[in-house]
C-alpha cells in the first residue's frame, strides 16, 4: 500500500488518503490514515475509519493546530496484523492577524457614540472576540476600554458609554483570533459639550465612580424648554411654595458667572432642572461622594477652590481642590441674598420633611463639607450629577 499526497491543507484540516494493491491474501477490514507530530505515527494516534476492502480511498484529517508539522501515513488491517504506507509530511498553514476597518463614529452625545467595524478577513483562524476601543491617547487597545460583540467576520456596530463631555477620543475597531489582537484604522471624535436648555455650557469631572459638573447650574428654563419663574422681591421669594429661582442681588451680570443661579427646593422638586441624562443628586449620592474622599473634612478640602479668588479666607489646611469640583461660595437667599464669598449652599433632592430638604454646605472658616436639613424656602446652589 501507498499513502497518498496531502491537499487541501488549511489551518486546522487537510485531505489525505492512500491506495491499498495487495491485501495479502486475507480481506482488508480497516483502513485510513493516522497521523501525529512525531514520525511514523500509528493507529494508535490519530486516525481515519474510510471502509475496507482494497483500491483507493480518501480521508479527511481535522482537529489539526495551525502552523504545526505533521506526519501521516495510511494503514491497512487484515487478519495478519496492520500494515503502513510510506510517511508523508506537511505543515499547516500558519494563522494570519484578522484584516479589518473602523467604521465612522456616528450619534455623538456628551456622553455615548457609536460606531463599530468590518472584519473583511480571519486570518485562517476563528474569531474569538471583536468590537471597538477607545481612549483619550492614540492607538487605544482592547485591553482598555472597549466593547465585545458577538459574531466573526463582517460587520458590526457598538454603542460606547460612558464617556466625558468635551472631550477628544481616539477608537479602533479590533478582532481577535489564534494570531493576536488586529486592529482597524484609528479614528478621532470630540463629544458635544455639555449644555442645559438656556445653552450655557459646562465642563465635567469624574470623582471616584460619579461623574459631576465643575460649575453650579445657572439655567432659566427646565430641561423640557418651559421656564423657571423668576421671583426676585424678597416677600415674594419667602413666602414661595412653588418653584422659583434669582441671581444673587438679583444681580445677574455680576453673580451668573461664576456663581450660577439660586433655585428653592420647589424647584428642584420638579426633577426638570438638569439637563436631560442629569439629576439633581440626591443626599446618598452626596455621601457617597464624601465617603469616597474620605469625610467630611478630607472632601472639603478635596471639592472647594483653592485660594482667595472667591472665598474671603481659607481655613487650615487650606482647600486644595484636587478633584476639579471647584466649589464655590454662591451664597443663598431666603428673604435677603446673604453669605457669597462666605458659604457655599447645594441642594440635595432627598427631602428631610414637610418643610425641608437635605444639604450640603462649606463656610470660609471650615474645612468640614457638612450637611444639614434646611427650609425648602431657601435658594441654594445646584450641582449635577450624571445619571
């Protein structure tokens, strides 16, 4: 007996066979090829069953490993024993990065994009993995951020998240098989700033697990384009019930920036202040926050603005701001304006009572960020926390 050529070779399988001339004077019952990494493999490695008899036959090899030697040779069992043709070897072929392209980002928000990819080539080898990375550094990698998608080659799209308003990121679409990790062209996009209905823009930070504004809310209309009322007597603001916001001093040209505006409670009540995909937090959110930077006096110092810009006095030891929260001292107004450059005041959205709402304030001679139930009456500051 022979064994024949080897054809057909990929990756993971080939053709071989063999062809049987003589079955030495007793039937043939066994026949086919057996093959291994070593030489002169026999039936006890890897083999075929293709039928009896002899004349030619036809095998099919699988379960091979890419880029791997292996020997074969076709064997023939008759009463006498089992017989082998001669050896033959052949590689299979080496597997090969995937070849791919980074689909256009598209839907762009202050916070999600899409976009995705094309796998136009496996390499020889299964796709185990694809989707798109991204970064806010060239050439990120699927070690990073990234999303995973089910399929293999061909298109896909992946919706990213999480992202920061304003800011510059770099994808790539990639797609990993036995090779490595292949990666599409790079492309760029900035996501939209941050805006309330009013059109102010604002910058964003993120602090441990929550993502937060870097300045106080200044909108004059709800998130749903209606208006906030603006109450700006005093014995109208203190006998408020209902929502309503000023500027300090009724002062808008000197207070909106860099102060924002003062909402009562009512208002925030509303759940529409923020703009959409943004809430008011609530008093847990704030203590996360605080717990996060270590208490109450360790956050203080973390969340205020440093130097004397806008607080009269910095208390010791002196606020660093390292977070990027840049708390202000915005004042408040019950029935007069009072305290800016003194305190700062932000409402919280979790309710203490009938009459009053929880909140988070810093006052010039004290490192503590402290909280307190205060008159729903009142307007405070309002920072924004991501949904």
């Amino acid at each position: 007996m022979t064994t024949g050529s080897i054809t057909g070779i990929t990756h993971t399988a080939a053709d071989a066979g063999g062809n049987i001339t003589s079955d030495g004077g007793s039937e043939v019952t066994a026949r086919g090829v057996c093959w291994g990494t070593s030489q002169n493999p026999s039936t006890g490695s890897s083999k075929t069953s293709d039928g009896t008899g002899t004349g030619s036959f036809t095998s099919s090899i699988t379960g091979l490993t890419a880029n791997t030697t292996y020997y074969v040779r076709a064997y023939a069992t008759n009463s006498e024993g089992t017989s082998y043709g001669n050896e033959v070897s052949f590689p299979t072929s080496q597997i090969l990065l995937a070849t791919l392209t980074t689909t256009t980002v598209t839907s762009i928000t202050t916070t999600t994009a899409v976009s995705g990819g094309d796998i136009t080539s496996d390499g020889g080898g299964a796709i185990t993995a694809r989707g798109v990375c991204w970064g806010t550094a060239t050439a990120p990698l699927a070690t990073g951020l990234h999303t995973t998608e089910t399929g293999t080659t061909g298109t896909f799209a992946s919706n990213l998240t999480g992202l920061t308003a304003n800011t510059k990121y770099y994808i790539r679409a990639y797609a990993i098989n036995g090779a490595g990790t292949a990666y599409g062209d790079e492309k760029s996009f900035t996501t939209e700033q941050l805006k309330d209905a009013d059109g102010n823009f604002y910058s964003t930070v993120t602090i441990g697990t929550q993502v937060w504004m870097v300045e106080n809310l200044k909108t004059t209309k709800y998130n749903d384009n209606t208006a906030i009322p603006l109450v700006t007597d005093n014995i109208a603001w203190s006998l408020l019930t209902s929502p309503g916001y000023c500027w300090y001093d009724n002062d808008a040209t000197t207070y909106k920036t860099p102060y924002g505006a003062l909402y009562n409670w009512y208002a925030v009540n509303t759940g529409k202040l923020c703009p959409a995909g943004w809430h008011v937090p609530s008093h847990t959110e704030w203590s996360l926050l605080v717990t996060y930077l270590g208490g109450e006096g360790s956050a203080g110092t973390k969340l205020r603005e440093a130097g004397t810009a806008h607080w009269i006095y910095q208390p010791s030891p002196e606020a660093t701001n390292e977070t990027g929260f840049t708390a202000l001292p915005g004042g408040a107004r019950e029935t007069n304006c009072y305290t800016i450059g003194q305190q700062g005041f932000w409402w919280s959205s979790t309710e203490a009572d009938v009459t009053s709402a929880w909140c988070r304030y810093l006052i010039y001679s004290d490192i503590r960020f402290s909280y307190q139930a205060y008159s729903k009456l009142a307007g405070y500051s309002v920072r924004c926390i991501k949904d």
